[in-house]
C-alpha cells in the first residue's frame, strides 16, 4: 500500500482548502511569486491576506524535500520583508517523520525559527499525514482537510 502524498491527491486536497476558504471566509486565494524572474516563478499552493496577515498553505505532493519549501518562504521574507504576521502550514507525508527522512522535519523546524530570529512574526505549523495510512484514503483526506481547516480558522480569527 503505497503512503507518500501523491500529486493528484495533493491538489485536490488544495482545490478542497480554496474552496473553503472562498466560502467559509469569504477570501479569494491568490497567486504569489515566491521566487523567480519573468520567466519562470515558485508560487505558493495557496496564498490569502487576512487583516495584515499573510497565510500560506504549502501541501507537498511530490517534493521530496519539504525544507526546500521552508526555505523558499525565507528568501521570499528577505527579499520582500512583509509587514505583519506570516503564517505557513506546510502539509506533508508520514515519511518525513521516518528515521531515513527525520533530517528534513528537523531542517524545517531549524529553518522556521532562523526566520523568527530575524525578528519576522512568522509561525510555522507542519501537519503531517498519519503515518499509518495512505493519502489516498478517503476518510484521512477528509480528516487531514479538517485539520488543515482548523489550523487556518485559528488565524483568521
């Protein structure tokens, strides 16, 4: 049974995420360019400003390292130095809390508070998918869809 997050089920999952944000709180998720040129751009899977406040939701559906992405998010905040408080929940498999791959959750936690100490109101909450379960389940999309939707309720309060 295979347990990495897989590219579809990762979209959709962030189809679900927009969705629910356009309708339970009534924002219009945009595009953000991260890191690029005209010519080519790293975008976040899904942006929103809420009151000064900038939410990111990053779901990794084939990335095979999620610090990549973390790092991304601090040259973005070097580059652009937000005002307000950036959030990012970062959605990944079961695998990067695995021995062989335990490295890459000490390496975003490493790299969040690196950017907390540039004195940046940054939080960073990672929700792994459970590791006893494929992504592909229907109950745990459903119940990682809701964890991730908790997450952003507590910030757009």
């Amino acid at each position: 049974m295979e347990k990495k997050l897989r590219r579809d089920d990762a979209k959709r999952f962030i189809q679900e995420i927009k969705i629910y944000l356009e309708k339970e709180h009534h924002l219009q998720p945009q595009c953000e360019c991260l890191l690029g040129t005209d010519r080519w751009c790293s975008k976040a899977d899904i942006f929103v400003e809420f009151k000064g406040m900038k939410l990111f939701v990053e779901v990794e559906g084939s990335q095979p390292h999620p610090d990549t992405n973390v790092t991304k998010y601090w040259y973005w905040i070097d580059q652009t130095k937000p005002k307000g408080k950036v959030v990012l929940i970062h959605i990944f498999g079961h695998e990067f809390y695995d021995n062989n791959y335990r490295s890459r959750t000490v390496l975003c936690d490493f790299l969040a508070k690196k950017i907390q100490e540039q004195g940046i109101d940054f939080v960073y909450r990672p929700i792994p998918v459970d590791r006893q379960h494929p992504w592909s389940e229907k109950w745990l999309i459903s119940d990682l869809l809701d964890s991730a939707k908790n997450e952003i309720k507590e910030f757009l309060r």
